[in-house]
C-alpha cells in the first residue's frame, strides 16, 4: 500500500498520468486515485468505458467528475457486488445496459469519515477494467 501511494505522489509531481487501461480491479483503483491526486480530468475519465453510450450520459459524467475534483480530498476504495446479473434498466420505453462485465463497485467519497460521494460499477471489458456506463439497447 505505502509503494502505490508513493507511486501516486509521484505521479502528482511528474503530472504523469496513466496511459493503459488497467488490467486488475486494483490498478483501476489505483489509476483513478493517481488521477484525482494529480488533477487530471483527462486520466481519470480514461477510467470510464463511454464505448455504446450516447450524449445524455457522457454529459452526465462530466457533471460528476467536474463535481469530484472541485473536492478538496478524495477517498477511493472498491467494494463486491451482491447479485450477479447484469442489470437491465428500462427509462421511458427504453432499455439500457452495462457496457461491460459487472463485477465490483467502484466508491469515490469525500473522505473516509463520510458517506458524501459517488458509486460506480465496473468490472472488464476484452480483458480490460473500467467504470461501466449505462447504454442504449439496440432494438431488432
């Protein structure tokens, strides 16, 4: 744990960011806590899997990343799923998807002493990890 904050620190000095999609449920934590650290929107949205969504949601992320760094701490940590399926969200005659594999739930908080903040799913997408969005399902 010291070496990835370290590593993080580092990463804020040199204005480093990560390059590749995170290949563990760690390294994903890891890349999104070193883009938060280091201030850079540009790394952390590499974070999120936009593949299959439309305007709607990546306007609504924006919202929410531009809310997250406008913190003046942050707390990042991962938590499991509870069920398995993956869900199916339907919104106005509308149905929806994760665009990836489900596996965990990604927590971006204020701090640790507070609840204030945002819950993401991720999990892999070709071997890859990322937070999942919700996108349209393609009618036949």
């Amino acid at each position: 744990m010291k070496t990835r904050v370290l590593l993080a620190a580092l990463l804020v000095v040199l204005g480093a960011a990560p390059l590749h999609a995170a290949k563990s449920r760690d390294e994903l934590l890891f890349q999104i806590n070193a883009a938060l650290l280091a201030g850079d929107r540009a790394a952390f949205t590499r974070c999120i899997n936009f593949a299959g969504s439309d305007k709607a949601t990546r306007a609504s992320f924006t919202k929410i990343v531009e809310q997250i760094f406008r913190w003046p701490t942050h707390y990042v940590f991962a938590t499991d799923r509870k069920d398995h399926d993956n869900p199916r969200i339907e919104q106005g005659g509308k149905f929806y998807r994760l665009n990836g594999d489900w596996r965990f739930q990604v927590h971006i908080f204020l701090s640790k002493k507070t609840s204030a903040g945002f819950v993401f799913p991720a999990g892999s997408v070709e071997g890859k990890y990322f937070v999942l969005v919700a996108v349209p399902e393609k009618t036949p």
